[in-house]
C-alpha cells in the first residue's frame, strides 16, 4: 500500500468542499491532479469514498470512516513539521562533576526559562567520559574542566574557575601564620581521580612543584572530598564554587600559600562534523553571552 500524505490530504479538502473544483483551489493543484489523486486513493483503498451524484461528490461510508483517521494522520504530520520548523528538538549535554553539580543547574534553569519548549538531557561524568561522550556523538555538547586536545572537537573558552586549597578548622596548616610549599608537600592529599578535569589541572598547576607529595585517598567526587576533609583526613584542592558555603560556614578552612593563585578554565566543547542546529545554537549563544571569558 502506499497511500500519500497529499492523498489524504485532497480526499478532506474534497469532503469538506463538496467538488474537486473547490478543493483544487484551496490546494492550489489542478481539477484533474486532484481528480487523479482522489481516484488513486480509492483505486488503493478499493473502495469508493464518494457517490457520484450527477457533478455532486457527496460522502459514503467508506468516506466517513476513513475521514477521521485521514485528519489525525494529516495533524500529526504537521505536528511533525512544526516540531523541526521551530528549530527544537532535545539537546543532550555532559558535563564534567564540579561543573554539572555547582554550575548547570542554575545555567541550564536560566536556560529553560527562556526557552522552555527546548528540552534538556544532561549526564555528569568526569572530564574524560565527556569528551568521549562527545567524540562517539552521544552527546551534543560537553562541558569540561580543562583542555581538550582532541583534533576531532572544537574546544572553546568559557569561564575561569578558582581553585583552593582546603583543610578541617583543626588542621595545623589551618592555624599556621603562613604555610609553604614544604608544607604542602608533607601534607597527605585527598584528590580526585585520575581522569578527572580537576586532577588533570592540579597536576599541571600544582603538584609538578611538589615533588613526592604523599597522596591519602583518591575520591570519585566532590562530596566525598569535603566530607573526608571535615574529618581530618588530608588536605584537598577544589574549585572555589565547591566549598564556598563551606568556607563561610566555618567547617572548612580556605589554606592561602603566598604568591600562589590557582586557576583554571573551562571549556565548551563539541565535535567538528555535528550539525549544530537551531536548538544547539541557542544553547552556544546564550553561554557566549553569560559567560564566555576572552578567547585571544
């Protein structure tokens, strides 16, 4: 069987019309492509959908059976069309632990506001697993907590992050007057693990002037860290939009090294051969213009 859409859609128009005359007008097809069609459909069908009353077409049974089916069909494909027209459609995202947990939500919340009929899908995992999510396509965007020196994405600036070191309030390094790199270095450390954008960024920017530093726990999250931290297990290194309420509230004590400054910058990143459609290009367009930091 291959009944088209057009022939559902002149058998209405000649219902709701009464004569191929008229219904060829509200197409704006000929007389005889809509004759044509509607005997096609019938021919098809093999039924007649109309009595021929001398020029008159006036509905059968078969016609009213068949009408109903024959909008809904025709609704949804415009449904189908305008869902594309729009330029909406799902946008998946992956973003890095520090990112997906303390700043998407309120960007993305942002986001929707202004775009609510934009659905979102959003999975966390650390700086790795997002960029393969986004080199193997299953998602649209990926959010990371460092450099991406794949060739098949474009990676692109957006914010800086501040890092700081932390202790529990009872820790030494939290009532010393100043603390060194020394001591840092003969602190047990709690880290991330490898593989994660934060660790990646602590290595470069931190542990290669501490050689030997002695690591405690490697923790797969956050959360985790500061817990173990308030308990007096280590020391630790996180973005300063982790612990802040930490840091306020007095359970956690920022460690200031003078004349070290931790920071690092997040990127967008998304592969070179995706699409990037309407939807995607609101997403891009409204982090450019919240939070895009200086790409020279």
């Amino acid at each position: 069987m291959r009944i088209t859409l057009r022939q559902l859609e002149v058998f209405t128009e000649v219902l709701k019309s009464g004569s191929t005359t008229q219904a060829s007008q509200q197409l704006a097809l000929s007389q005889s492509a809509v004759s044509a069609s509607l005997t096609d459909l019938e021919n098809q069908l093999g039924v007649q959908l109309f009595d021929r009353v001398g020029k008159r077409l006036v509905t059968n049974e078969h016609g009213r059976l068949l009408y109903p089916r024959a909008l809904s069909l025709l609704e949804r494909a415009t449904e189908v069309e305008q869902l594309f027209q729009a330029g909406n459609g799902a946008l998946r995202i992956a973003a890095s632990t520090t990112i997906g947990n303390y700043i998407l939500p309120q960007m993305l919340g942002n986001f929707h506001r202004n775009y609510p009929d934009i659905p979102l899908e959003m999975s966390i995992g650390n700086t790795e697993e997002v960029v393969k999510s986004v080199s193997e396509f299953r998602v649209d965007l990926g959010l990371i907590e460092g450099a991406c020196q794949s060739s098949e994405l474009i990676s692109q600036k957006w914010l800086l992050d501040e890092m700081v070191i932390f202790c529990s309030p009872e820790h030494p390094l939290a009532k010393a007057k100043t603390v060194t790199l020394a001591d840092l270095q003969s602190a047990p450390w709690i880290l991330r693990e490898n593989g994660s954008g934060t660790r990646d960024v602590l290595n470069h920017l931190l542990f290669a002037s501490l050689p030997g530093y002695r690591i405690e726990m490697e923790l797969g999250n956050s959360e985790a860290i500061k817990h173990a931290v308030m308990y007096e297990m280590g020391i630790s290194c996180l973005s300063r939009r982790v612990i802040q309420d930490q840091i306020e509230s007095g359970s956690l004590k920022e460690i200031k090294v003078e004349g070290l400054k931790l920071q690092r910058t997040l990127y967008l990143v998304y592969h070179r051969q995706k699409h990037v459609s309407d939807a995607l290009k609101k997403l891009l367009s409204y982090c450019n213009a919240e939070h895009l930091i200086d790409n020279a």
